[in-house]
C-alpha cells in the first residue's frame, strides 16, 4: 500500500486507507510489545536480579561492556601487545619510585605509631569459612584456576573442613600459598583516549580460595587495628561505620567554623598519581612492624606481597607473567586495609594551623590563617611538607590536576587571583619565591570532592546543578517504563535511581538557599509526573501525596536527622527527662552560612523530630521510619517552615 501511495501520490483515498492501516499497526505492536514486557516483569516478580535485566532492557540502559581491544593495536600483533600492557601494570610502581632523587633507605625512615600490643592471628573454624564461602559472589570474574565461587558454595559441605585445615596452617606459619598469589588483571577504561594504557585501571580477579584467606586475613587486622585506634580519625575510608559523606562533612565543618571565627581559609585537593601501585612494600612491612605486627602474622602479610605474579587478559588473549615488586592488588580483599596502613603517617602528619582529611588517597589539605599573605605562605610550607613525605614514601604528586580553592563568605572577600600563588616546591627552599621556577598549583572556583562539588562560597551552586542535571536525565527511562512496569515497580525505580542520587550528601548540602534549590525540586518533580501520567500543572501537593515520597527538602530533614541520630550517644538519664529538656544542645551561629549548616540545622531538627516522634530510644532503621511516616503527614509548606525556623 505504502508502494502504491508513492505512486500515486494524489489518491486521496488510498492515502487515507494507508494512514488508517499504519496508525493501527502501530498502536497494535507497541500494545503487544507493553503486554510482552510487562508480563516479563510479573514472571521475575520474586527475583530483583531478572527485574533489573528486563527493565534495563526495556529502557535501553543496559551498559554493554566495551572490551579494551584498542590495547590490542599498541604493537605489531595481539600478543605482544597485551605483553606490552603487562610490562607497563607491574612496572609502573618502579618506574614512578625511580623518579625521586631521595636518598631514605628503609632502615632509615622514621618508626611511626610504636604499638606495644602484637597482632595475634586466631585460628579459623569451620562455621567461620563457611559463612565467607556463602558471601561470595556468584557471577564474581574466576580467578587463573577457573575456579568458580557457585562451585565452592555447591560443594561446601565436603570443601569447607579442608580449606579450613588450608587457612590455619597458612595463619600458624606464616605462609600465604604462591597459588593464591597469581592475578588475572582486567584493564578498565577510566576515560580519555582509549589506545593510551595510561587511561587504565588495573584490576587484579584473583581466585577465589584467596579470597577466602584474605578475608580471614583482613577481618582479623580490622578487629585489631580498631581495638587499638591505629587507623588515624580523619582517614574515613575503608572502615566501618565511616562513608565518604562523613569526610566531606568533616571538611566542610572545618570550613564553615573557619569562616565563622573571622578566619581565612583555604583547602589543597591533592591528586596521587597511580596510588595503590606505587606502595613501597619495605617501607610499608616496616610501619605494620611498628603498629604491633609482627612475628607469624607479619610474615604472612610479607609472604602475601612478595612473589606476586600477574598476567593481562584482553578478550581471549593471555600475556605472560610478570612479577610484582610495588603496590598492593587492586580489586583484593586486603589491598585497601594495607594501602590504609601504608598512608596512615600521613594522616597524622604535623602541620601548624593546618589540618589533613583522606578517604583511602582522595586527600584534602586544610589551611587556616588571619589574613591572605599569611595564608599562602602557611599553605606553600604544609604542601611543601606533605609533598617531603610523598617523596619519602615514593608517592607522585600530579600536580596538573591537584588544585586549591580559597573559601569566603562573600566574593568581595576573596584575594585577587594575580597576587598570590601556591607553588609546588621542589626546591631547596619554599621561601625564595623571587626566582623560584617550581609549579604553581591551579585555583578553582569549585572542584569535585569525593561525588560532591565544593565552591568557594560553600553556596552548594555546582553541586545542585550537577544533582539537577543528572534527575532530568532519568526522565526518559521514566518515560519508556511507565507504560510498562507498575507503580510499585516504578517506585522501586526510583528509589534506586532517582532519591539515591538525591541523598547523597544531602545532609550537606540540602541546607543551601532556596533558589538554588528550586530547579532541583522541579527536576524531581518532573520525574514524578511521568511516572504518574500528571500534566505538567499539576497540584504538587497532589502529586507527593498520591505518589507518597518526599520532596527534597523533606529528604534533607529525614538524613539529616538520621545522620545527627547515628552520632549521638545514649543516655538513660536523657530518657527519663526528655520531657523536660531538649536532648541535642542548639548551636549558636552568627552568619547565614553556619546557621545552614549541619551542625546547626541538625539541633533543632533533632529536637523537633524527637518532641513529635519520641525517636531517641530507637535504632536508626526505627528511626528513619518514624521520621518518614512523620514527614509524609506534613504539608509542602510545614516542610519549608520547619526548615526556615531551624535556620533562624
């Protein structure tokens, strides 16, 4: 019909017998395409795994793993290329060591953290590993044995008393077995251009049974480093009961009480080149020998990063061995736990008027100071210190994308850009700035901490541009499913894709002006008529009541209130008096920025929260639904009174 109407293209009613025919084909499959789908949906109700596959496939969101088979064309045939990408993971640790003039042998560095206490490796026993085997990952990467984890949980009963025997002997003797030391690395493409191996992580798949010693291994250490306090209280990352939201909050409430004192301040983002490859094994067995490992378990911990061999797999393509002499296996069980070991002196490095806070190697510098020139000056000597003990430690500084910011309450009060520089000395002296010619580190008006944008003015404008932006895109996969899935679904949706990225760091962050909050609101509102097939007029009170979610800002007092909840300590005597005080003490403040600041909302929230819902006694998982259902009974403008009088 198609072909006919081109042929005679003035037939009127032929073209309206092919528009009629083609309207109804096509309503036809996309309601049978819906009925598929959607009947896909109900079979994988019970199994969030296949729910997941089908919606992705219905969205078009299905990530394909691109293979990084540019790394294929770096030589003249496959093998020898992937050789190459070998040669280049396990020697990129001595290749950067090679470029400090230091002369520090190992023997002579400094003893930090001398710990009485020894590390007493305790044997395993069966229930232990059992409960590990059943923790692993089924569909986890297999390891050069192409022993799968499924097949150990299979056949647990008859594998679990002889690996169990395996462990014990490994922890008694000191011993890690050499099978369970050879890495299979998968290159993942971080970003830039693809043929460069430089824009690649290397991530080590070792097998399982390693992991199953490993955690054993790791679990121990932890237990032993927490009774202790070893690990220094401003590093946040890789520990229990820390997040990257705890160091960011830490960071910011430096700052803010900075700002509030009549301060100046300025923080050093620093970028460390290839971290965790570049680990000095000697320098690092010397600090655990310090902070009270040693004997048996020392020596496994040695053994563990000595002898290591790995080998690239691109596609089906293997590259030969080739050992390890740095760093500590990425994608390991006790990589990040030793790396945290290794950096720790770090963090309790002494700088005056200045303060140090890390997540693993994401670390910020903290200067403090009465006026600007003496600001700079503090900052070039804790930067010139910071950069003494990365050399010390065979840890590259990349200056080009390590940047500073200097905070203030207004533009008016910040220094001029073409008067002071932060240089990056490498020379004799940090003083001789008249002809020094080391690299001045870059000023930004804002940057990129840990997921969170961070600007001078602690305004939180980058930041909620960055959250609105990625809301607006979830708009579509709303918009392919809603006709699909059903409501619970779409909720589970969103709650996963959607408020995830809403409360990150909201507690930080959601105390911001309300202008700048606004767009973020019609963002997530936007997401929510989609979902619901509402016009865009819709009454927003309707909307949140029907859908029964939070707004934004109701987001923000529920994690805010979570979040001050986790670190207040119980008291019995609080209990019995709550009536008759308030259990948080209200913060006083004298300018806007720190009344909208954590510290200070989180008083009153708390307070309120807890004269309506009694939530002092609870968990924090009573809590949170307590405080849920309170929120989801306010009205959109109780919210924002509530949140305006805790600003006052």
């Amino acid at each position: 019909m198609r072909t006919q109407l081109k042929i005679n293209p003035d037939n009127y009613t032929l073209k309206v017998t092919y528009l009629r025919y083609r309207n109804f084909c096509n309503k036809l499959l996309k309601r049978l395409k819906h009925n598929y789908e959607n009947n896909e949906l109900r079979k994988a109700r019970n199994n969030p795994r296949s729910t997941w596959k089908i919606i992705k496939n219905i969205t078009y969101t299905d990530s394909i793993k691109k293979s990084p088979s540019e790394l294929l064309n770096i030589d003249r045939d496959n093998l020898t290329s992937v050789n190459r990408v070998n040669e280049y993971f396990s020697r990129i640790g001595s290749d950067l060591a090679l470029q400090f003039s230091s002369n520090i042998q190992n023997n002579q560095l400094p003893n930090h953290n001398i710990n009485a206490n020894s590390l007493v490796l305790l044997p395993t026993d069966e229930s232990e590993v059992e409960l590990i085997i059943r923790s692993l990952r089924k569909d986890a990467a297999v390891g050069w044995d192409a022993i799968p984890a499924h097949l150990l949980q299979k056949c647990s009963n008859t594998l679990v008393p002889i690996i169990t025997h395996i462990c014990n002997i490994s922890m008694a003797e000191g011993i890690f077995p050499k099978s369970f030391k050879r890495a299979v690395v998968h290159p993942i493409f971080k970003g830039g251009d693809r043929d460069s191996v430089s824009n690649y992580r290397p991530i080590s798949v070792l097998p399982a049974l390693s992991k199953i010693l490993e955690k054993l291994l790791n679990t121990r250490l932890t237990i032993f480093l927490q009774k202790n306090s070893i690990l220094a209280p401003n590093q946040f990352g890789f520990r229990v009961g820390m997040s990257t939201e705890d160091a960011v909050a830490s960071l910011v409430d430096e700052i803010v009480n900075s700002l509030e004192n009549g301060q100046k301040c300025l923080s050093i983002f620093l970028d460390l080149t290839k971290a965790f490859d570049t680990v000095s094994v000697p320098h690092l067995l010397r600090n655990m020998e310090g902070m009270g490992i040693r004997g048996y378990a020392l020596g496994i911990f040695k053994d563990y990063l000595s002898d290591r061999t790995q080998c690239v797999k691109i596609d089906d393509i293997v590259s030969s061995s080739e050992p390890l002499l740095f760093g500590v296996p990425q994608g390991s069980i006790l990589g990040p736990t030793l790396f945290l070991l290794y950096i720790n002196s770090l963090c309790t490095l002494s700088l005056p008027y200045s303060s140090i806070i890390t997540y693993a190697d994401d670390t910020a510098i903290l200067v403090r100071g009465s006026d600007w020139p003496l600001m700079f000056a503090r900052a070039e000597c804790a930067l010139s210190r910071v950069m003494q003990w990365l050399s010390n430690n065979l840890l590259t500084l990349n200056l080009k994308k390590t940047t500073y910011i200097t905070f203030s309450k207004t533009a008016k009060t910040q220094p001029p850009l073409e008067t002071f520089n932060i240089r990056a000395h490498t020379c004799s002296t940090y003083t001789s700035t008249d002809t020094c010619n080391c690299p001045i580190i870059l000023r930004s008006a804002h940057t990129k901490y840990l997921g969170v944008f961070v600007d001078s003015h602690i305004s939180w404008k980058y930041q909620l541009s960055n959250v609105t932006a990625r809301v607006r895109k979830m708009i579509y996969i709303f918009k392919k499913l809603r006709y699909t899935a059903d409501f619970d679904t779409l909720k589970s949706v969103y709650y996963a894709l959607c408020q995830s990225v809403l409360t990150y760091c909201i507690s930080i962050w959601g105390g911001a002006v309300k202008s700048y909050l606004l767009p973020l609101e019609r963002a997530q509102r936007a997401v929510l008529k989609v979902m619901t097939f509402r016009p865009i007029r819709y009454s927003t009170a309707q909307l949140y009541q029907e859908c029964e979610l939070l707004t934004v800002r109701q987001l923000f007092v529920l994690e805010t209130i979570c979040r001050k909840h986790i670190g207040l300590e119980y008291d019995i005597e609080v209990t019995r008096k709550r009536r008759a005080r308030k259990v948080c003490q209200a913060q006083s403040s004298r300018s806007a920025l720190a009344a909208r600041s954590f510290n200070v909302v989180s008083c009153h929230l708390y307070n309120v929260a807890n004269e309506y819902c009694d939530i002092y006694p609870l968990t924090r998982s009573q809590c949170k639904k307590r405080v849920t259902t309170w929120l989801l009974s306010k009205s959109y403008e109780d919210t924002e009174n509530l949140i305006k009088l805790s600003i006052l």
